[in-house]
C-alpha cells in the first residue's frame, strides 16, 4: 500500500510538472503571436511621406508591397473595355467610371490597335497608391502581360486618383503617335511604363498636373520618344522626366514649370537628343527646408524602385535651362553626366553641379556616408559655373573635344574625397575663383588662372 500511494504520489507530481510546462509554452506562444501582429501592424503603418522621391510621394517609393505592406501580389484592376485579339477601334469614345478599372485594356497576347479614339478617365480612384504606380491600376489605358497596342491619334483624358494616362506594363509594348494625353489626378502621370513594360511614342501632347509627363516605376522598362511637347505643372515631385528604366527622348520640348527638369533614380538612364527641357523647382517637399533645389537629380532613394547602380544622364545638343535651383545634384548614388553642345542656362547664385550627401530624412541614405560619386564628361561642351564637392563625394571630371569650362571647383576650400579634372590638348579650363582639386593631368598648360589659385592636392598650382 506504501509503494501505491508513493506511486500516485509521483503520477500527481508529474502531472502537475506536465500541465505546468503546457502554460508556460502556451504564454510564450501568445507573446510571440502578440509580438508578430505589432510588427505587422508597423509595418503597414509606415509613414511613406517623408521618404519617397519627388515622383511618387504618394505611394510606390517605400519598397513596401501594394497597399500598404501586407501581401505581394499585383493588382491591376479590371477594364471597362477590353480588347481581343486583332481588334481594331475607329473613333468613339470609350470612358470609365468604376474604382480600379481602366477604360481600355490589353492584356495576354493580346494585339489591337486604336485609332482617332476618345478615351476618357474621369471618375473611379485607385484603391492603392503602390498598385496605379507600379501596375497600371485604374489608368486610363493599360496594356499588361504580353500585349501589343498600337495607338493613333485621338485624345486620353484622366482626372481621378491614381488614373496614370497611358501605362505600359510587364512585357507589353505600346505604340503610340499623334495623341493628346492630359492627366490630372493625384499620384498621376502622362505616359508609363513599369515591371519591363515597353513604349515608343512620337509626337505626343501630355500635360500633366501632378506627376511627371514620362514617367516610370518599379521594375522599370523601356521609353522611346520622339517630338512632341511634355509639360507638368505641379509642384515639386513633377519633373518632366522621372526615370527608373532606359528613357531616350529626342527632338521633344520638355517642361517642368513648378518643378526640376528630371530626374534619373538608381541604375537607370535618361538619353536626350536635340530636345529644350526647362525647369523651375519653386520648392521642396512638405516643410523639410534642408532638401536642395535643383534641375536634373541623380539619385538612390533606397525605396526599392530602382536597383542599386550607375545613375547616367546623357544630352546631345538642344538646350538646358535651370529657372531655380543648382543645374545638377548628384547624392547617394554612382553617376555619369555626359553634355555634348548643349545650350546650358543657370540660374542666378546657383552651382553648375554639386556632389554631395543629405541628410537622410527622407531616406536616401545614411547622413555622413550617402555622398554622390560623379563622372562628368564635357565633350564639345562650353559650361560656366562652379562645382561644389563635398567631403564625402567624388568627382572626376573631363574636358575635352574642344570644350570649355568657366568656373571654379570647391572654392570655399572643401576637400572633396575626390576631385580628379583632366584636359585634352583642344580644351581649356578658366577659373572665376580659387579652386581646390585633388589631381591634375592633361594638358595643364590650358589652364587659364584669371588671376585665382588653384590648389592641387593642397599645393597650388604654377
């Protein structure tokens, strides 16, 4: 009887151990489910303002997926018209009217063609910012998947949230000519291509209030225009240009009348041939008074929009007019800058191009190590104004081909990280102040000093 009621005894006590260990890891489990729900509720509740780059500062620029975070798929929506195969429309104007869907739509292997129509996008919102950015979510026109669109003529009007003009989007390749395309929503732009989307457009009239007249996100694509006028004016945030994929315009007008020129995001590229593109940045975005005020911006915004790279902005004749604000900012990002006889306009007190990093509340990096790297290559190219390098930042600069630049480099006496400037034997250099570089090579001997010092690698220069 002992052994018994020693046994039982032990079987309460094992018991007791049992249910006392099932508590405790029911506790741990409910902290962590609790821990779970709080980050993704921080996460979904991120505040995308602050951080986005002048494209987009509605949506689309945190790295976050459609909606706010919480799922990854793509939501394109649906369209109020959507063509077949081999369809042709001649005239007639096709409308929608209906949250999340475009007014004409191409999806699959699709191949149609629009002629002389009246495509209008005047009612309905896009539910998410992220998915008319990246997707093409209640555009007026879409094209998806594998389709190819050809567009002739007529009109596409747009003025609801989210109601980009004519988007391109995931393989598909719009052909587009002799159109009119007038966006006015908010978060919305003139033309689009996104996730490897394709288009050639020629002789286009967009104008756009919001965001950008040629505009690209995530994933980014392809851009080929050619004449035409494209014309935003919105505030800061609607450049005429923002470029996350390959863009190339020629023989186009371009107009940013509240806002920079362009704006070239990660490793991507904005080719302009033959082109007047004129900016006025009046201002920067929300209160955040450190922003710089520029014309053309290279940059990384570590928002996920655009890979990691080489920032490259090539101009090839034409002019460039900067109404406010430094003529080139290059910051947190590798870059190239090519001008080729190209009409330069600065404005007043401002720099020809400055390198420098930020201060990284809007995300671009982290303050004291998010610099810009530059090579700025002057080919057949007269240019005055001074350049400012700063102290995390590089630059190296060439000049040649019978070029000639008027200015002085780091006057104020900053040693950039570095600051190389070579001449050709066709090129000549004259300074407007004291300069400060960290190596010289070339034909030195066409260096005009105007009177000023220039200091190589803290030496001065005879």
């Amino acid at each position: 009887m002992k052994k018994l009621k020693i046994y039982a005894i032990m079987f309460s006590l094992a018991l007791l151990v049992f249910a006392s260990g099932c508590v405790s890891t029911q506790e741990d489990q409910t902290s962590s489910d609790s821990n779970t729900s709080d980050v993704q509720v921080d996460e979904s509740s991120t505040d995308m303002g602050n951080m986005t780059p002048p494209d987009g500062m509605d949506g689309g620029e945190m790295g976050t997926a459609p909606g706010g975070g919480s799922s990854s798929s793509v939501d394109t929506g649906t369209g109020a018209y959507v063509l077949v195969d081999g369809e042709e429309l001649n005239g007639g104007t096709y409308t929608s009217s209906n949250d999340d869907e475009n007014a004409i739509r191409a999806e699959n292997d699709t191949t149609a063609t629009l002629n002389d129509v009246t495509v209008e996008k005047t009612d309905g919102s896009a539910s998410s910012s992220d998915a008319s950015s990246f997707y093409g979510l209640n555009s007026a026109i879409l094209a998806l998947d594998n389709a190819v669109l050809y567009i002739n003529g007529g009109s596409v009007t747009a003025t609801t949230e989210g109601s980009n003009g004519v988007f391109a989007y995931d393989g598909a390749t719009i052909y587009i000519e002799d159109t009119d395309v007038t966006v006015s929503g908010g978060n919305a732009g003139g033309i689009e291509v996104a996730g490897g989307g394709t288009m050639y457009a020629t002789n286009l009239n967009v104008l756009s209030t919001v965001k950008a007249a040629i505009r690209s996100d995530r994933g980014g694509g392809t851009m080929i225009v050619d004449g035409g006028t494209y014309t935003t004016s919105g505030s800061s945030g609607a450049p005429a240009i923002y470029c996350t994929a390959d863009v190339t315009v020629s023989n186009a007008t371009l107009t940013a009348e509240n806002s920079e020129a362009v704006v070239v995001e990660g490793l991507n590229s904005v080719t302009i041939n033959n082109c007047d593109v004129t900016g006025n940045m009046d201002g920067v975005y929300g209160d955040d008074s450190s922003e710089n005020i520029q014309n053309v911006m290279l940059y990384q915004s570590m928002s996920g929009d655009a890979e990691v790279g080489t920032s490259s902005f090539t101009m090839t004749g034409g002019s460039l007019v900067s109404n406010n604000g430094d003529m080139f900012y290059v910051t947190n990002t590798e870059s190239v800058i090519t001008l080729n006889n190209v009409d330069l306009t600065l404005a007043d007190d401002t720099y020809l191009i400055l390198i420098a990093g930020n201060d990284g509340s809007r995300g671009w990096g982290t303050e004291g190590s998010n610099g810009g790297v530059c090579e700025v290559d002057f080919n057949d190219q007269t240019a005055t104004g001074d350049i400012m390098v700063d102290s995390i930042s590089e630059m190296t600069l060439s000049i040649s081909d019978g070029s000639t630049y008027t200015g002085a480099i780091n006057s104020d006496g900053t040693a950039a990280s570095v600051l190389s400037v070579t001449i050709d034997d066709t090129s000549a250099w004259t300074l407007t102040g004291d300069s400060y570089v960290t190596e010289l090579s070339g034909t030195t001997d066409n260096i005009d000093l105007n009177g000023y010092t220039l200091y190589v690698d803290g030496v001065a220069f005879e």
